[in-house]
C-alpha cells in the first residue's frame, strides 16, 4: 500500500510538472497572499489480508482509515498557521480453525496545531512544508473490551504538494513525517505502563494524505 502510494504520488508528480513546464514559459509562480484562508479536508486509507498456512491455516485481515480537517489563515506572503483536527479507526481480525475470532479495534483522536510555508514552482504548482505539533489519544479494545489506553505526542514536518485545479480549489497531499515521537501505552488487564519515545521517518499510511482544500 505505501509503495502503491508513494508511486502515484511520483506521477502526478511527473505529470503536473510536464503540463506546467508545456504550459508556462513566463517565471509566474503560485502564490498565497498575506490574509488569504483555507480549509480543508483529508482521508487516508489501509487494508491488508494475509492467510497463512502452517499446521492450521490462519486469515488475518486489517482495515484502517483516517481523516483530517484544519483551517488556515496566512499571516504574511506564503506563510500560513492553522489548527486541525483528526481521527483514525483500525480494525484487525484475526481468524484461527476451531478458535473464536479475535477482533481487535482502536480510535484515535488528534489536535494538531501547525504552520504551513508555500513554495511556488508553477502557475498552479507549489510545494509546502508544513511543521506541526500532534497531540492524540486513543483506546483499543478487544472483541468488545477495552484493552489499551494510548496517548502520543509528536512535533516535526511533513513536506507536501498543492495544485490548484480552479482559482480557489486545490488538490492537496502530504508526503511522509520527520520528527519526534513520544507514546505511552496503559494496559487495563494488569495495568502495566510502556513508553516509546524516538525520532524517525514515516511513509506509512497515516501520513500519506489526499485532500482538497478550498482557499478565499
């Protein structure tokens, strides 16, 4: 799935600077005025389903999807900062001969304050790193039990495009998450606490997002 993401990110990658590169012969370049808004909207989605097969054959299969919304508002040329809001639910069953099914869910919730500044590279075209601090919390629960409580912390960027298919609509995604992570997990079976905390490089689903946004 995130190889499958990522390749057609690269093509309409590809195609939009062809068609600007066609279409543009002037130095024009994209870009937001100071006091101009947006809003927008996102979804991400994930599903997998693996059957093994060993002494007993085994299904497993996962399904996960997200969205996101934010408002923006431009405090100088290009340079946005905004407040967004998010929510994830994943979902995994796990299927094995002569044994209950164990289905095991989660739901996220997000708030992620963040600023935004836009490089033009065509007429329609701009590239955009978006630097964000993420607060979540989550529970997971098994067949109906709530199992895990979790609540993560995260600061870093994630860079993205934007083209403008209209004068204020757009097309928009973003393309991975550099930064730092810190998560704590609390199982209420026995009460045991984890800690996770690192910095890394994502490409996975959750933060491969496509959307639309609407500038005025």
């Amino acid at each position: 799935m995130k190889k499958i993401a990522l390749f057609v990110c690269m093509l309409i990658i590809g195609f939009v600077n062809a068609q600007e590169n066609d279409q543009n012969s002037s130095s024009d370049k994209l870009n937001f005025a100071k006091g101009t808004s947006f809003v927008n909207g996102g979804i991400f989605l994930n599903s997998t389903n693996t059957e093994t097969t060993t002494t007993l054959e085994q299904e497993d299969s996962r399904f996960g999807f997200g969205i996101n919304s934010s408002y923006a508002y431009a405090i100088s040329d290009d340079l946005f900062i905004g407040l967004g809001l998010g929510y994830i639910r994943n979902k995994r069953e796990n299927d094995i001969p002569g044994s209950p099914v164990q289905e095991t869910t989660s739901d996220t919730f997000r708030i992620f304050p963040y600023i935004r500044y836009y490089k033009g590279i065509g007429k329609r075209l701009a590239f955009f790193v978006q630097g964000e601090t993420q607060f979540s919390t989550g529970k997971t629960k098994s067949n109906g039990e709530d199992f895990i409580d979790t609540n993560s912390f995260f600061i870093g960027a994630r860079p993205g495009l934007t083209y403008m298919v209209s004068k204020c609509l757009a097309i928009e995604t973003t393309i991975g998450a550099l930064g730092y992570t810190s998560e704590k997990l609390e199982n209420r079976q026995n009460n045991a606490e984890s800690d996770a905390k690192g910095f890394n490089f994502s490409l996975n689903t959750s933060n491969l997002v496509f959307g639309l946004s609407y500038y005025f």
